[in-house]
C-alpha cells in the first residue's frame, strides 16, 4: 500500500517518521555543501518545495538534532561523510514567511518579534559565564519593540555567542527573505523596508567573522543595490541557472513514477497539461509539487496553486501595467508566446516604468515558462520567448482579470449583456459606474497623464472582456485592419452574431470640442481607415458589424455608435 500524501507538511521529520510519501531530494545537501559557496540565494515559484528543503537543511546539520535516524533510509546516508557530518553545527534557521502588513511599522514588529523569537530558543547561553553582562543585556533588549541599532545586528551576534559555545560557526538558513521586499512594494514602504533589510543583510552576511554559510531562499531575484549591496560573494540561483535544477520540484519521470505508484497512470496526459510547464535551467518539464501531491490526494484536477497564495503583486503590475502590457496578456490567454529581454535582479521600482521587470517577475513566480532562448551571436544578448506555463497559470489571470470587476459586478454583467444587444443608454450607464467603481485599480499612483490612467483603464476592461467573452468571440486589440490599428474588435465565433469594432479616445477638454465630438472622431477613425476589412475579408458582412466610439474624461465616459452603414 502507498504512503499517506501529507499536504502542507513543512516539517522534515514529521513527514518522514509518519511515512509520508516523499521523493527523496536529500542529494541537495552533499550539492549544496560541496559547492562550498559562502552565501547562497536559490530562487522559484511558491509551493516548489523551499520551506520543507530548508527544514530538511536545519534537520541534517543543527546539534540540535544530533543523532537523528530521520535520515536512515535515505540517499545521503549512504555516504559515510555525511553521517558523520549530521548534527554537527549550530543552525540559525529564519523564515520571512508570514512578515506581512499594510504598514512598515507591523512588518517591522514581526521581523523583530522573528528575531526576539530566536533568541528566545538560545536562552541557555545565558547560563553560566560564556557572555559577559554588558553581552546578557543585550540579549535581554532583544525584543519585538527593539531599535533598529540592535535589530540590524542581532543575528550576526548571536552567530558569535554559538561560536562560543559550540567552537563551531553558524549555519544561517533564511527562508522566503523577499517576502517584506514584496510587501512593501505593494503597500507603499519600500524604501524604508529596503534600509532595514540591506543594514541586516550586510549585517549577518558580509560582516559576519562567525558566519560558516547562509542559505536563502524567495520567489525572486532583488536587485544587489536593493539590498545585497557589498555582498561581492553571494551566489545566486534562478530559475534560469543549472545549478540544483532537479532540487526543486518533481521531474517527469518523478511524476511518472507516483502516479503508477497511486494507480493513476491513466491520468498522465491530463496531469501533465495542468502541471507541467515550468523549467529550471535546461531541465524541462518541471512539475510543482504541490500540485502533484493534491492530485494524488484527491484525485481529481484543480487550481490547487492558485488558490494557496495573494497575487496583489501580480494584479498591481499587470492592472497599472501598460497598454502594451495587457495585450500581451490578451495574446498569452490565448495560447500565444512572445519574446522579450529578462533581467533576473529585481527591483521592484523598476516595476512601474520597466517592461522586462514585470515579465523578471512573471517568470519567476511561475506564472511564465520558457519556451525558447536565444543569444545575439555579436552582441551576446539573450532573449527568452516567454507563454504561460500550464493550464493552473492560465486560470490565475482569468480569475485575476475577472477579480477588478468583482466590486461591481452586476454593472460590469449588465454592461455585456448591453453590448452584445446593442443597448446604447444602458451601455453608457453601466461603464460610467464600473468606471467609477474601478479606475483606482489601474492608477498607478504616480502623477500620471491624463491620457495614460484612461488608457490604463479602457485596456484593462477590455482584456476583461477577453475573458468574459472567449466562449462567443474572439476579442483582439491593436491589430492591423484595413489602413491602420484598431482599439478592440469582437470577432462572432457563432455566424449569427454581431461583429463589433472599438475605437477609443480620451476627451480634450482644451480642444473646446464636445464628448460627442470626440466620440464622432473615433467612429470616423473607424470608417476612413477602414478597420473593418479584416472581418469583411472572413466573409462578416457590413450589415452584421456595429461600431462604437468611447471617450474618456477621466472617470467620465461617453458611447455612442451603431451599425457601420449608418456612418459610411
């Protein structure tokens, strides 16, 4: 009979002593160890596994789990070497997991508190005369409420009082450490955030005399000047490196095996279309664990992945992201690839004026996949042909999309239900509310152009409509028609429905011109440059296509069009 599938088991020792079904990853310590790499930082996707590796680290190295047999009926115990090298040093292990708030001030206090924590479990090295009193106080001001003076130092402190004890450095394991990097970003403290973390980081990393290694892992990669700064040898893995590429995730053959393992082999393919899609390194057909064990649990497909975690940092980019950003997306919905520059070192301040930056991160947290790299043999740049990774990845945007409306549901549906009958008084009521009720979502918050928010908005509801109609048209924006590019247009996928084009303008309220000018400018855009041809050309005829103009005045909008051969 197969092992248990235990889900959300993030303890090492809990999962191997209670039999749980595992595929033994336990080489990574001999790899790891054998690089011989003074600072570490190995990023990838949520649910790949991190947290129970850092466990597995913390379990096999720390004295305080010396003489362990956890590790007796796997593959690194048949290495003599590291038998005896099990339980041999003092670990720091700290996870940044759960350091989440709107505010710097919270996030600050849970870091503290993390740390205060710490210190808590070596409260033994107070015993005796192994730190001096001016030292016993200090460890006594460790606490949630601490100056960042003593904050920023702790960790590297606490390093020198094991040493003491122990004659052994420390082993520092920091697990998921661009959470309050993330956090801060979406919430408005990042620079505050990125001083505390950069003192620290230099702190317990750089300035660090008993330091033996550190381990971090994230979802990405933070720009060194973020704060790594001055940390000249700190190795970095991404999901792009060939180094531990196998360590994180189930291989195809893995997956192979557990689903003969579990009498589910008939479900290879479907598995396979939900699952598989992410690489590391040249390692292809990299599945999530996490997906793979929910399935062999329950036995059934679902969004197991993309209901574990927030994508506000996700929905921030792609919502206040360019128009040329969410027609990428539209072309990635629908099954498309495109080739773009990828720059692993993240800074998330880049994020708002820097294309690549939101596709870096995309790629890292796994909602992108590459399918394809090449190299400028003169210059010796990369480019990576990017598409979305499975079918999970795809239903996350498609619930992400749909989520900006949800606060105004009812409109954004009476407002498809208008275009599609061609309800002219109800289509103008419906998306100025929705406007209303949503244009915050696109804002980016930094002084930005009466034209671009607009622009913001209209192409963000209108990849909404993308989604929302799949099933009826096929909806594309930007395209080339006749003499020029049109906004938006519905292609019928039923014969007996409408075709509709979509011209948009924002309202310049210096011209002295009315809305309706502006919409009649639009619709004449429509007509001269004849973006209907396109759909004349697939045998639509005139009398099946309406057209509409939009204009914008901030969260005003204007509509008004009808059927083509009213205008021409």
């Amino acid at each position: 009979m197969p092992e248990t599938v235990g889900i959300g088991i993030q303890d090492f020792g809990k999962l191997i002593e209670n039999n749980c079904f595992y595929i033994d990853k336990t080489y990574f310590i001999k790899d790891w160890w054998e690089n011989k790499d003074d600072v570490t930082l190995i990023t990838r996707p949520r649910r790949f596994g991190k947290t129970l590796t850092m466990n597995m680290l913390e379990k096999f190295f720390s004295v305080r789990y010396a003489g362990s047999d956890i590790f007796e009926r796997l593959s690194i115990w048949r290495n003599e070497k590291y038998r005896k090298l099990q339980g041999t040093y003092p670990v720091i292990s700290v996870s940044f997991a759960r350091v989440k708030g709107t505010d710097f001030k919270a996030v600050r206090n849970a870091i503290c508190q993390i740390i205060t924590d710490i210190y808590m479990r070596h409260r033994f090295l107070l015993e005796g005369d192994l730190l001096a009193p001016p030292e016993k106080n200090y460890f006594e001001g460790v606490s949630d409420t601490m100056e960042d003076a003593v904050a920023v130092v702790a960790l590297q402190r606490l390093s020198g009082y094991l040493y003491r004890y122990y004659g052994k450095k420390a082993i520092i394991l920091l697990d998921e450490y661009d959470t309050p990097m993330q956090e801060a970003y979406v919430n408005g403290y990042w620079n505050e955030m990125a001083d505390l973390i950069r003192k620290m980081f230099h702190s317990v990393l750089k300035d660090n005399l008993y330091l033996e290694r550190a381990l971090m892992t994230g979802t990405t990669r933070i720009s060194k000047e973020s704060v790594f700064s001055d940390l000249n040898h700190l190795k970095v893995v991404t999901i792009t490196s060939k180094k531990y590429e196998t360590v994180f995730g189930f291989t195809e053959e893995e997956v192979t095996w557990a689903l003969e393992k579990y009498g589910l082999q008939d479900h290879r393919q479907a598995v396979k279309e939900w699952y598989d899609g992410f690489k590391f390194g040249d390692c292809d057909h990299i599945y999530n664990p996490w997906l793979v064990l929910n399935f062999l649990d329950e036995r059934r497909l679902d969004d197991y992945w993309v209901n574990t975690g927030s994508h506000k940092l996700i929905e921030q980019l792609i919502g206040r992201g360019s128009r040329s950003i969410k027609i990428i997306v539209e072309e990635l919905l629908s099954g498309k690839n495109f080739r773009t520059i990828i720059d692993e070192n993240m800074n998330f301040n880049d994020a708002d004026h820097r294309e690549e930056a939101v596709w870096s991160l995309l790629l890292a947290s796994g909602y992108l996949k590459v399918k394809q790299s090449v190299t400028d043999p003169k210059w010796g740049d990369t480019e990576y042909v990017l598409s979305l990774t499975n079918k999970e990845a795809a239903g996350m945007f498609r619930k992400m999309i749909t989520g900006w409306f949800s606060g105004c549901s009812s409109s954004y549906n009476d407002f498809v239900k208008a275009l599609l009958i061609g309800d002219l008084e109800a289509m103008n009521g419906y998306m100025n509310r929705i406007a209303l009720a949503t244009f915050g979502i696109f804002d980016t918050g930094a002084k930005p152009s009466e034209r671009s928010e607009p622009e913001r908005f209209y192409h963000g509801f209108f990849l909404g409509l993308t989604v929302e109609l799949s099933d009826k048209y096929l909806v594309t924006s930007n395209r080339e028609s006749g003499f020029g590019r049109y906004d938006v247009m519905f292609e019928p996928i039923d014969t007996n429905s409408d075709a509709i084009i979509i011209e948009f303008k924002v309202h310049d309220i210096h011209t002295g011109k009315s809305m309706q000018d502006t919409v009649g400018t639009a619709i004449s855009q429509i007509i001269s440059k004849k973006y209907a041809a396109s759909l004349e050309a697939k045998g639509i005829n005139k009398d099946r296509i309406r057209v509409y103009g939009f204009a914008f005045q901030g969260k005003k909008v204007f509509i008004d069009g009808g059927w083509i051969t009213q205008f021409e």
